[in-house]
C-alpha cells in the first residue's frame, strides 16, 4: 500500500488477550467516525506489543484527516472525540495518535478528564417534541418525539398510557416522568432515559397568533409600566 499512510492509535494500558473484542470494537466505530472519510480509511492492524489499531488512509485524504483530528483535539470536540475519551475515562486508560508526514502526537487524554464526582442520577424530568413514533408489544412501549429534528428514542412509557397519547399522533406534547441522567468526561449532561408517566398535549399554533393572544391578557397601558420597571432593575 505505497499510496496509503499508516495512523496508529495506541491505546496505553491494555494488551491485545486483555481487552475484549466487543470493547476493541467499539473503539474502531468512534475511531472510523473521528477520522472521517469513511470510504477510503481502512483497517490494518493489531500490533502486538499493545493496543494500537492501525488504519491506513490514501495519501490524497490526509489533508482532511489529519486537521479533522488535530482540531478534535484543540476543543473542537465532535461527537467521536468525547466517546472515545469516555471509554478511556471507563476503563481507566489513556491513548495516544501519531499523525503521518507531520509525526505530530496526538494525546486523548481520557481517564484525566473524567468527571468522577457524579457520574448519573435520576430526577423529575419531561421533554417535549412531535410524537412521530409508538413501539412495543408488552406492558411498556417506545416512545419517539421528534426534538428539534433529532429523533429521542430512550423514551418509555406504559402501554395503557400510550393508547391514549396515540390519539394525538403527530401532534406536539410534553411527557413527565422520571429521568436518568449520565454526565460525560467533559462534564456535560445529558437524559439517558426518561420513564414517562403523565403527557399534556401542546397547542400547534404559530408565533403570530401566540403573541395575538398573550397581548389580549395585557391591561390597556401596561406596557410602559413593565417598561419602567425593567428600566429600574437595570439601573438598581
């Protein structure tokens, strides 16, 4: 392969008959993702001494490849980059990448940057979206909202309560229940899980009709009165 060069990503700490091949795995799927260029990297190797996959990639596809990582690196963080540096943060580990022509080393630096203190919790939580999904056949059925274009599907909820939020298919509701919240190496939290128990369905109307009606609940004159007092709050 004279036209490809190599990218090593060396995992510290694990050897090849120590790390599971499921978890090998599972570092090869964020490592294609970070690399980007998905047709043209491929898979080499596993050398021996530790656990370093090695990909290679055409020579015309390192001007993309390398900046993507580097900038992954600087804080530019995709979604791979903090995966991968969770898994390191989970099995205590930390990696290292060296850049082809430049031999510029690239740290991940994984379980330094884990956030150790709260790790997940479970609080009151409801989200809202469209409902655009119901799936199961058992006591408890999947629920998907289309938030914000983003398809959540870690959504549950008990199937006599979703007959009657199935009436409202397509329709904009807020379901509550109770969360389960995971906080990532970076500190960043997310809903890994909402177990909902109660919806409210949301009034599909646009902005214009929406501020139509909240003007019409405002007294006559009111308005210069907020105004002033927002005025004395900024000058208090």
């Amino acid at each position: 392969m004279s036209d490809f060069l190599e990218y090593s990503f060396r995992i510290v700490g694990p050897k090849p008959d120590t790390i599971s091949m499921l978890r090998l795995a599972a570092y090869m799927a964020e490592l294609a993702r970070l690399m980007g260029c998905q047709e043209s990297v491929h898979f080499e190797r596993i050398e021996d001494k530790s656990v370093a996959i090695v990909a290679v990639a055409p020579q015309s596809e390192i001007p993309l490849i390398s900046p993507r990582i580097r900038a992954a690196a600087s804080g530019d963080t995709t979604s791979a980059w903090r995966r991968i540096n969770e898994y390191l943060a989970e099995d205590g580990w930390m990696a290292e990448m060296t850049l082809p022509r430049s031999a510029e080393l690239v740290v991940f630096p994984g379980k330094s940057k884990a956030a150790s203190v709260i790790r997940a919790m479970s609080q009151p939580t409801s989200v809202q979206g469209r409902l655009v999904r119901l799936e199961g056949v058992g006591d408890v059925v999947s629920v998907g909202l289309d938030i914000d274009g983003d398809l959540t599907a870690r959504i549950y909820m008990d199937a006599r309560n979703a007959q009657q939020l199935a009436t409202f298919f397509h329709r904009h509701v807020r379901l509550g229940g109770e969360g389960r919240w995971k906080r990532d190496a970076n500190g960043k939290w997310s809903l890994e899980k909402l177990v909902a128990s109660s919806f409210e369905v949301l009034e599909d109307d646009d902005l214009k009709n929406v501020l139509l009606r909240l003007a019409d609940t405002i007294p006559s004159g009111a308005g210069n009165g907020i105004l002033k007092a927002v005025e004395e709050l900024r000058t208090a």
